[in-house]
C-alpha cells in the first residue's frame, strides 16, 4: 500500500499489502502497549462521516488517530449539509482542501466509490453494506495472534452472507486461508463474489466454499465467526431472518464441531442468544474482544501506510 492511495475493498489488496498492514499494525500495538510514542499523525486532520451508528468504528478511528498526534472530525448528515442534499462530489472537493483523510461509514459502496474519485485526499471505507475492509483486516491479524500461519487452516463463517463475509472471503482467498459460509438460501454471498474469490484463491492455494448445514461447515474449524441475523437497515426483515437463521447460531454443540483450539469470533454488536450463545461469548475459546481492540490498531496502521512516509 503506498501513500496517497484509498482503502475501499480488500480486493484492491494485494496479500502483501494486507501482510504490510498486519505486520504495522503489530508494531503500533506494541507501541502502545509499551508507551512508545508514535506521533505519526501531529499537525494532520482526519474527517470521520457517518451515516449509520457506531462504536467501535468511531472510537477506533478517533482515538487512534489521537494517539497517533492528529485531530479527527465527527461529522453526520444531521449537523452537515449533507443531510440536506448537497451533492457526494461537492462534499469531497471541499472536505480535500480541509483534510489530510477521510473515513467515510455508510449505506452505499457507490457512494463512497464516488466520493473517492472526487477527493484527492486518502479515503478509508469504514463500513458499507458491501464491505467492511477494516473489520476483516483486524479479524485475521488476531487470527493470527491466536493460531500463528494461517495458510491452510480453516475459517468458517456462520450466519449472513453480509459485508463482513464478503470482506472476509477476499481476504482469506488472498492470504492462502481456507473460507466457508454456511447460510440458508437466500442469505448467500452473491455468486459474483464466490466466483471472484475462487479466482483468486486458485492463486493463494485456498479453498472458498459455500455449505448450507453448519454443522458441515464447522468441522474441523480453526475460526467460527458470525454476525448479527439482521444488520442496520435490515430492522423491518427481523422477525423473518430470525426464522430463517435459528440454526445459524455458535453454541457449545457447533463448536463441539470445530478443532479443539477453535477461536469464536463475533464484529460486534452481538444479539446474545440468538446468533451467539452468551457462554460462547464468554468462555475460553472467544477471541471476540481482542478482535474488537484489533480495529485500532489495524485501522491506525491503515492511515499510517495512507498518510505518511513513515518507517518503523
């Protein structure tokens, strides 16, 4: 990844660039953890738009972007002229000649696509309902905090086919890490994108596969992840996809299924009970809230790599 350039997909990546970013992300953390400075970022300015809610996303991103010397700019559609329909690309050539970065969470991966093209400052997706390229880069640095390589062993996903997945499948297809969703009909990633990571996993050695039992699916698994049944935007499609998803869900006998040194990972925010049981969430094989920490340091590793020349 080299300075100037956005980070809207894990596709524009190549597995160079995400060992890059995972091997950044490892130093910043021991920074931290050692109290090293890192001022990476001092004199520097960081937008944050959002049009969804958040937590992790916006603290993530704004303390990491303090830690780091820099400032960093809450704006929502509420309380800027984009909630009153001031056009995507006026909004990018203006904020361009305010900032040294934009992190952008929002509905349409179109939007941010053309936001992009019109700022000549470093844009970073924070979230789409196609992508999540900041979750999926924090879930396999712990993956690999937890496991150590990668290559070959066996991540399953549970649940939705959503942004997080598809984030997810390019991923592992890149880094030689074999993937499973397992979802009802209906709820699969678009062939599309199984058809892509295929592509590329013939490459890394990796397998992308589709498995409706999930039961199937989680045998012999190093990973178990899953995400909520219904993300935001989906509210009015709750009740339905509770039906559909009630057997997509980590308890003790799914994970009875996967390795012995299996980590269950979540992306947060859980339904505690439904796709996750609460003594999954909490017991020895959850990885759930160092993944959740690893967003900072990922995401700081991000804007390191976009914004500065720094070596370390």
């Amino acid at each position: 990844m080299m300075k100037g350039k956005d980070l809207l997909t894990i596709e524009q990546l190549s597995a160079q660039e995400i060992d890059l970013i995972l091997q950044k992300a490892s130093a910043l953390k021991k920074f931290q953890k050692e109290g090293i400075s890192h001022k990476f970022m001092e004199g520097k300015n960081l937008a944050m738009i959002f049009h969804k809610a958040s937590t992790r996303t916006r603290v993530s991103f704004e303390a990491g972007f303090s830690q780091m010397g820099g400032h960093a700019l809450y704006l929502d559609s509420a309380s800027t002229q984009m909630g009153r329909g001031e056009p995507i690309k006026d909004t990018a050539r203006v904020l361009s000649r305010y900032v040294d970065a934009v992190m952008i969470r929002t509905f349409s991966q179109e939007s941010v696509e053309e936001f992009a093209h019109y700022c000549d400052k470093p844009v970073i997706n924070g979230l789409t309902d196609y992508a999540h390229p900041c979750q999926a880069l924090a879930d396999i640095m712990t993956a690999y905090e937890k496991l150590g390589e990668l290559k070959n062993k066996k991540f399953v996903f549970i649940g939705d086919g959503n942004n997080v997945a598809n984030s997810l499948i390019f991923t592992c297809a890149k880094i030689g890490m074999n993937i499973t969703v397992s979802a009802p009909a209906g709820y699969q990633p678009d062939d599309k994108i199984i058809f892509s990571a295929k592509e590329i996993a013939k490459k890394s050695g990796s397998k992308v596969e589709i498995e409706i039992d999930p039961f199937k699916a989680a045998l012999n698994a190093n990973v178990l992840y899953t995400d909520v049944w219904a993300s935001m935007g989906q509210e009015s499609e709750r009740e339905k996809r509770i039906n559909d998803f009630k057997k997509y869900k980590i308890d003790e006998t799914l994970l009875d299924k996967a390795d012995k040194d299996c980590i269950v990972m979540h992306c947060l925010p859980a339904h505690r009970g439904e796709e996750i049981e609460d003594n999954v969430m909490e017991g020895k094989h959850s990885a759930i809230f160092d993944e959740a920490e690893n967003r900072l340091h990922v995401q700081k590793a991000i804007m390191v790599l976009l914004m500065t020349d720094a070596e370390f």
